[in-house]
C-alpha cells in the first residue's frame, strides 16, 4: 500500500495517508516526551522496539478477541493500520497504585488496588488530559452510552488477558491507557500499547521498566524497553 502525505504528526508517532480509504500508515519515532512535551528526548531505538512490542500485544488481542486496528506490519517502525476517528477519551485501567492515582489520592506508589481500577481522562493536551466522568463524556457528545459501555468493558478484558501476557514473563502490568476510535461505525482498539503507555514492573525485583525511567531521569529507557520486549519473544515469539 502507498504511503501519501502526512495526516497527522504526534508526540511520539506520525499517521500516513495511504492510497487506501480505511487505512493509515503509522510510524514510530525514537521521540519520547513527558509532562504534556515539556520533557523531549530522541532515545536511539525506541520508536522500533515500542512498534515491535505494539504489534506483538495487538496480535494476542486479536487472538482473544479483541478488535484492534492493526492490520499487518510494513516495516520495522511502521504498520497499516485501519483509519479511526479517534474518540477523546483516555480509557486508564491500574492495577497498582502509581503516578497520577498516587499523586491525586495520596497512596503510596506500590499499595495494590484491591480490583482493577477505571478512569477517564479527557485527551487534551492543552488541558493537560483532565480527568473526566462518564457525565462529562454525554455533556461533551464524545461517545454515546453504547460506546462508553463497550469501551469500559473492553478495557476491563483487557487487563485481564495483558496482565496474565505480562505475568507469564514475570512482568507486574501496574497500569495503562487506552484510546479507541470508530472504524466502520464499530468501536475498535487503536493507537499502541507500550512501555510509553503502560507501568511495567519486573515481579521479582520490582524495577520499573517503562517510560517513569524517562520521566524520573532513572536512565537506561529503551534497555528496558528491549529487556521488555525479549521476554515477549523468549515466550510469544515467532
Ligand atoms: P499524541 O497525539 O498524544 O502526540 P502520538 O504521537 O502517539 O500521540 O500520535 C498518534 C496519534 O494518532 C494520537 O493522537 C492517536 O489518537 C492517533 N491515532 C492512533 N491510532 C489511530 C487510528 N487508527 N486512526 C486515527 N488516528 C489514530
Ligand atoms: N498514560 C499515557 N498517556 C497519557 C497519560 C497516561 O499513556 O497521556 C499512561 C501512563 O503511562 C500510565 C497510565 O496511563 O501507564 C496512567 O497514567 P497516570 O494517570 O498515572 O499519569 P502520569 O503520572 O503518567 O502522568
């Protein structure tokens, strides 16, 4: 498939055209940004290894039945994938205490959630992706009830088929963030799931391997990333 202009450059990923329709190109770049960009790196690799990782997690869903908008890969750094237009609500699911959750109700990093845990945040970067209800998401028109249901639920089945991916390479899935798009007038998983967009914490020793290495200057970011990505394939592989 032709790769055409460009439809829309990230953060950390640009979406193609294509000569197709219902699909685009998107394309992982090494840039790695925190606190709404204000904190920007190029880390060598990492936009390879987060592609190879989204593709391999995509794939399992599918598997489980999931539906997702990759299609196939293209290259190393790039994939097809179905053309959504994205709904602007980041679906958050913890499992562990950490980040924002820590920092919002004051519980120690680290303290378990006693069940999976769902927030909402409204995807604005100039807004600084505020926390939202369901109220918020009808007030606003982002979704109807229908896709909000899906939406959460989906979300829920989702924690529970990665943290059993994770756990088998002894892996503590902490937690992630989710976006979803319309596809065909079907709601469907989009955008990636990656150490930039997931806690991911080593189950024996409790390092942290995802991208609070970047936002806490800890150092070694995409080592981490590849230590993540060759358990994947050490266990999932080919
Ligand atoms: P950001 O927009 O936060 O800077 P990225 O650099 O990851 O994030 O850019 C990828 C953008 O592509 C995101 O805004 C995401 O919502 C959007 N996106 C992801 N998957 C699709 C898709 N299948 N169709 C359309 N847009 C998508
Ligand atoms: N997250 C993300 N993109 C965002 C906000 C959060 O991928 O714009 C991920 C983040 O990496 C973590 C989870 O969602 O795995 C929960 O993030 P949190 O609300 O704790 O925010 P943070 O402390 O990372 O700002």
């Amino acid at each position: 498939m032709e790769r055409k202009g460009i439809l829309y450059e990230g953060k950390a990923k640009t979406l193609y055209l294509t000569d197709g329709e219902d699909f685009l190109v998107q394309y992982f770049k090494d840039d790695t940004t925190a606190f709404d960009g204000m904190k920007k790196e190029q880390l060598e690799d990492k936009g390879l290894i987060n592609c190879a990782i989204s593709m391999k997690i995509f794939e399992f869903l599918e598997k489980n039945g999931v539906k997702t908008h990759f299609e196939k890969m293209l290259s190393p750094r790039e994939m097809l994938v179905k053309k959504c237009e994205i709904i602007p609500v980041e679906v958050v699911v913890r499992n562990v205490a950490a980040g924002s959750f820590s920092r919002r109700y004051g519980v120690k990093e680290g303290t378990p959630i006693k069940e999976p845990f769902l927030e909402l945040f409204y995807k604005s970067d100039e807004l600084h992706d505020p926390m939202v209800c369901v109220n918020h998401v009808f007030l606003f028109g982002w979704a109807d009830r229908d896709e909000i249901d899906f939406m959460t639920k989906e979300a829920l089945k989702i924690n529970n088929l990665l943290r059993n991916f994770f756990a088998n390479i002894d892996i503590v899935l902490v937690d992630f963030k989710l976006e979803f798009g319309r596809h065909n007038g079907k709601v469907i998983l989009a955008d990636e799931i990656t150490p930039d967009s997931c806690r991911l914490w080593d189950k024996s020793t409790g390092e942290v391997l995802d991208k609070d290495r970047f936002r806490k200057d800890m150092g070694n970011v995409v080592e981490s990333y590849k230590e993540i990505y060759g358990r994947i394939m050490e266990r999932y592989g080919e």
